[in-house]
C-alpha cells in the first residue's frame, strides 16, 4: 500500500516560511500529519509507539535545523522529507540497539563511528551540553546561535543587540572559555 | 608542523569554527586534517572545537524536542490558538450579520398581522425547524429571509402570495454563494448569516472520493477537463465579480442557483476508520459531504493542509447536476455528488 504525498505543494512553502521565522507550532502540524505513516512504519518493525513518537519528533527537529541553518533542498514533499528521516534514524538506532532488521527495511544504515567511539563521543557531547546548560543565558544563547543554527556573526548581533560582527567574535572568545572551564572541571583530560 | 607549509591554526577561531560547520572545501580541509597529525595543540584545539560544536547541536535539539513534546502533550500551538479565535470571531461575525439581516428584514417586511393587530404566528423569524409548532393551517415565515415556506394545504394570504411571486420572477442575488471555511487553520474563510430554506430541502450525508485533474483513465477525467477549462479563476470574495459570481451556471438547474458551497479541510490523520483505506490513492480525495437545507459543504481530507489563503481563493462550479468542481491549490478536484439517488447515501 503506498504511502499518501502531499497534495499541494503550496502548503509545505507555508510551513517552511515558519520554521524560517522560527515558528515551533509548524512542528506540531507536521507532528500531526505524519503521525500515521510514522507509526505504521516503526510498528511494523519492532518498534513501538514511543519509539515511532520519539522518531518523529527527532526527523522534524533534523527538519527545523536543516531549514534554520539554509541546508534545506525543497526536492520533495515536507511529509516525504519526514517520513525518510525517521525510517532512517530509526535503522541507525536498530543497528546501534543490534536488533535484528526485518525483511522490509534492507537498506544498511550508514553508520562510520565504530560503537565505542560512538559511545566516548555520546559521553562527552553529554558532558558539553550540561555545561553549555550551567553557562549563563546570553552565552548559551550566542554558542546555540552560532554553532547549532549557524548564525553568521552580523545576524547574532542584531538578535543579541550587540553592536556589531567583531563585538560578538569577542564575546563568543569569552564564552568559549567560560565553557571551557565548566568542561575541564567534569573532564579533568580535556586540556 | 608536518610539512612545512602549513600554519598552526590551533589559535584561529575562524578557520577552527569553519571546519566544525563545514564550510571549508575538500583540499582546506585535508590541509587541517594533515597538520593536525603531526601537531597536538592544534589537534586539541581542533577537538575542542568540534565538542564544543556537538554539545551545542545536543542541548538545541534537545531544547526543541522537549518545546514540541511540551506542545503535543498540552494540544497547543500557535495555529492551535489562531484556530480557535478564528472559529470564535467566524461565529461571533455569523451572529452579528444574522441579527442585523432579521432586523432590517423585518423592517422591510412588516409580519402579517391579524384581525385583532396580533402578529402572525412564525412570523417573527422563527427558523424552520420550529415550524412543528406552527398552526397546520396557514404561513411560517422562516428566518426573515423573505422565503415563505408554504405548509400543507395552506394558501398564503394575497399580501405574501404577491411578495413571493415577486421573489420567483426577480431572484434576489446572492453575494455569498460560495463559503470556504478552513477548519483546521481558523482563518480561512468567511462565514455569512444564510436564509433558511423551505423544508422541500433534500438533506443528505455521504461520502466522495474527488478526482485531482490529471488522474489518467479516471472516469471523470473528460468531465474535469472539460469543466476545469470553463471554470474561472478568481477569488473567492470578491465584491465586484459578485454578481456574475451568482449568475447561475447551471441554466437548465434553476433550484439550485441560490445553493452554497462550503469547503472544508481536515489533515487525513483525522479520517474516520473506516474510510482510512480509501485514503490510499494520491490522486484521490476522500470528501464528506453534507446537504442541509441548500447547503452543500464538502470537507475534504487532505494529507497536507492547503494554505489559507489557497482557501480563500477557493471556488466551487457546477458543471453539471451531479457534479461539481473544486479549483484550490491550483488543483481541479471533481466530485460526484450522486444527487437524485444515483448512489445511495452512505451515512457515517
């Protein structure tokens, strides 16, 4: 049975143009448009519904930073883009788990890190953000607008109110350092 | 230093940061990746970098991920909220233009008064579906809409015979013949005060599956194609085009020219069970559809949402006596609308 696509095309145009100005509420519309085919998905193999919410939720998040950060390429519909980002996330995370792949999903996950490498950088991503999290508020913001929504330097400066690109490299210098510090104190290696 | 030509970056923010989001080319990057096997400090600088990169990706799409699971657990989004203002000022607007279409009715229309100066029983807008407790004998005059509904075995007296004779020879027109309400975005459409019709009304619920223009084969294609190239593209609400709006296209279908049109949407998800498996087809859209007292509203459910200002210029032609055409999102969709019993009505 194949899976429904999108009709019009204008409404994914509607619901780009929001994610672009960063209207989180476009996330639950497509949450609840792709839900069914999302959960049939992961139901069918050996997922659950958790597991098929939980997958859903991180392809629309994957959706918001890819649209966010300009690396978006409009070539199919929203709720084709979803679908294959969940179906392959979750494929990862059942050759992570070493769970056995049924016969429908064929397709090996492209997976370069080897588990243990995997898992150091899992711990040591963990051990970042909890720090990014202790950071005071105007720091964190400036690291999440540089490196997680690549923001260049002049657009963080007219969203923080600084005065212009150098102010902000200045800062992020500081942050950086400050964060830094916060990280060598939970990984004393880490110099 | 590895090789000679390349420069320690270790303290170079830029070209650090630049590698971590990967917006340096293939030779740059292999230039990095080279001299950072061969200098420690700017291997830890690099990796530093690169977890200060993670954990920031991390705590974003964390951050994210708990707003949405916050938002989907609680029912709400921003659209949530614009829905509901939208249907509440939908309706308080419905009221307001239904309150002042009885008031200058009335006063347009005298009711009928009797010997004694009493005024007419139904004739103070009662809607139709009061009209049980009208008197057998005589008039219900149904919602100040300058209709008369002429109950069994009654003859109006000659004051309303004259006024209806009058309404049969020069229709009034209707600006508002075509209604799009977007249900699921709030604010779609614009909703108008209707005139009750008389009880002869057919009302009928069931189910169509429109055809999109381009469905090969399809039985309706040539219907389509014939009426997608007769049907006009202009906005929905449009004051100046409404009276060619309401001239009727169906000239050989004189009772329907005062009918209306509602279009609806909901995303499929919200399909009921047992129509989910005819929702399989891309070029197919499940409809139901609803005929009451004149009204014909068509929800259409979608897999994705057509935007509202798609509904607004939404329009509806009637091609034929069993079929009519939805143009939205630059899309034809023909339905059959089985009138006359062609098909039997299939009720939810």
């Amino acid at each position: 049975m194949g899976r429904v696509t999108s009709l019009f095309a204008g409404n994914d145009a509607a619901i780009l143009d929001r994610i672009r100005k960063g209207d989180e509420g476009a996330l639950v519309d497509l949450y609840r448009e792709n839900r069914r085919p999302v959960r049939a998905l992961i139901l069918r193999n050996s997922g659950t519904e958790d597991d098929a919410d939980d997958m859903l939720q991180e392809a629309l998040v994957t959706l918001w930073e890819r649209v966010r950060t300009g690396k978006f390429r409009h070539e199919a519909g929203l709720g084709t883009f979803v679908y294959a980002t969940a179906r392959n996330i979750w494929l990862r995370r059942l050759a992570r788990a070493r769970r056995e792949v049924p016969g429908e999903m064929t397709d090996s996950p492209s997976d370069d890190a080897s588990p243990l490498d995997a898992m150091i950088e899992e711990e040591e991503s963990a051990v970042v953000r909890s720090a990014l999290e202790r950071l005071g508020e105007p720091c964190r913001k400036l690291l999440l607008l540089f490196y997680w929504e690549e923001k260049s330097m002049e657009s963080i400066a007219a969203a923080l109110g600084m005065a212009n690109a150098d102010t902000v490299k200045s800062k992020k210098y500081q942050c950086k350092k400050a964060l830094e510090a916060l990280i060598r104190e939970r990984m004393p290696g880490n110099d | 230093m590895t090789d000679g030509s390349d420069a320690h970056f270790g303290t170079d923010e830029d070209l650090l940061s630049a590698y971590v989001l990967g917006r340096l080319n293939a030779p740059e990057r292999e230039k990095m990746d080279r001299h950072a096997a061969g200098c420690a400090p700017c291997a830890a600088s690099l990796r530093r970098e690169m977890l200060v990169a993670a954990g920031a990706r991390r705590l974003g799409r964390e951050t994210l991920k708990a707003h949405l699971k916050k938002r989907i657990a609680s029912g709400e989004s921003p659209v949530e909220w614009l829905r509901i203002t939208g249907v509440a000022a939908t309706l308080c607007l419905v009221a307001g233009l239904g309150v002042y279409y009885l008031a200058v009715n009335r006063s347009q229309n005298p009711p009928p008064v009797d010997a004694a100066g009493r005024e007419a029983p139904g004739a103070s807008g009662e809607i139709a579906q009061n009209r049980q407790s009208a008197p057998r004998e005589g008039l219900a005059v149904t919602g100040g809409a300058n209709k008369v509904a002429q109950l069994p075995g009654a003859s109006p007296p000659a004051p309303l015979r004259a006024q209806a004779k009058q309404k049969e020879a020069a229709p009034t027109l209707q600006s508002d013949r075509y209604t799009a309400l977007n249900e699921e975005r709030g604010a779609g459409g614009i909703a108008r005060s209707e005139p009750a019709r008389g009880a002869s009304q057919e009302n009928a619920e069931f189910w169509s599956e429109g055809t999109v223009e381009g469905a090969e084969g399809s039985p309706g294609a040539a219907a389509l194609k014939k009426a997608g190239a007769e049907a006009a593209e202009k906005p929905l609400i449009s004051r100046s085009d409404a009276a060619r709006d309401i001239a009727p296209r169906r000239k050989d279908a004189p009772a329907i020219e005062e009918e209306k049109y509602v279009l609806r949407q909901r995303p499929a998800s919200a399909l009921p069970a047992d129509r989910e498996n005819h929702a399989r087809d891309r070029m197919k859209v499940p409809t139901q559809i609803e005929k009451t007292g004149g009204r014909t509203t068509l929800t259409m459910y979608l897999d994705s949402l057509v935007d509202e200002n798609e509904m607004r210029r939404a329009h509806v032609d009637a091609p034929g006596d069993d079929s009519v055409v939805v143009t939205v999102g630059g899309k034809k969709i023909l339905y059959r609308l089985h009138r006359g019993g062609e098909t039997e009505p299939q009720r939810k």
